[in-house]
C-alpha cells in the first residue's frame, strides 16, 4: 500500500508518540496532533488527508466537533475514532470506532482496512 497522508489526535503524549511511531513504521506519513486546535490547524494547511485518527475524549474540545469541522474542511477524508468507552456516543455513519487499548498489529490492520 503506497504511503498514506494521517492526522492523528491524541491528548495523551506517550499514546501519540506510540502511535505516531507505529503508524510510520507501516509506511505512513503521520501528523500527531495533542490538541483538537493543532489538528484543526493541520486540516487548513494540508493539500489533504486520506484519515483522520482521534481519541473520543481530548482535554480540549469534543471529538464530535472536531469531526464535524474535518467533514467541513475535508470531505474526502475517511474518519475513525479510538476510544476506551464502553458505549461511546453515535458519532455518524461515516465514523469508525476502535476499543483502545489497540495492539500494533490491530491498529495496522484497521487502519490498511479504513484505506482500503
């Protein structure tokens, strides 16, 4: 699978290094973002996105926000969402959710999965 461009939000730095690192080792070009503002950021300066990965819960702003502005801001760009909530909120149908903890081989599997 050719390189692939991804946002990924996650408040908690050692999680968005780990991912960040796994990803990249999977052939990906990653832009880790701790805040929903960076990645907001990112969304305006990229040419694109194939996907954007973000936890369900960041200290600042809502998941459903920043969901709802990537839609905006990049239509063509797949969305998941990982998250330790047993029952998370309906996000859309357009929204993939992921139980964290996520093993590395499982995160490289959904994520060729979301690109397929």
């Amino acid at each position: 699978m050719p390189s692939r461009r991804i946002i990924l939000v996650e408040d908690d730095p050692d999680l968005l290094r780990a991912l960040t690192r796994i990803l990249r080792r999977a052939g990906h070009d990653v832009f880790g973002c701790a805040t929903s503002r960076d990645a907001l950021h990112e969304l305006e300066q990229a040419e694109r996105f194939d996907l954007m990965i973000s936890d369900l819960n960041l200290a600042e702003g809502t998941c459903d926000d920043l969901l709802g502005e990537a839609r905006r801001r990049s239509p063509s760009t797949r969305l998941m969402v990982l998250t330790a909530a047993l029952d998370p909120p309906g996000l859309g149908e357009d929204v993939s959710v992921y139980a964290k903890p996520i093993g590395a081989a499982e995160l490289v599997r959904v994520v060729h999965q979301q690109l397929a």
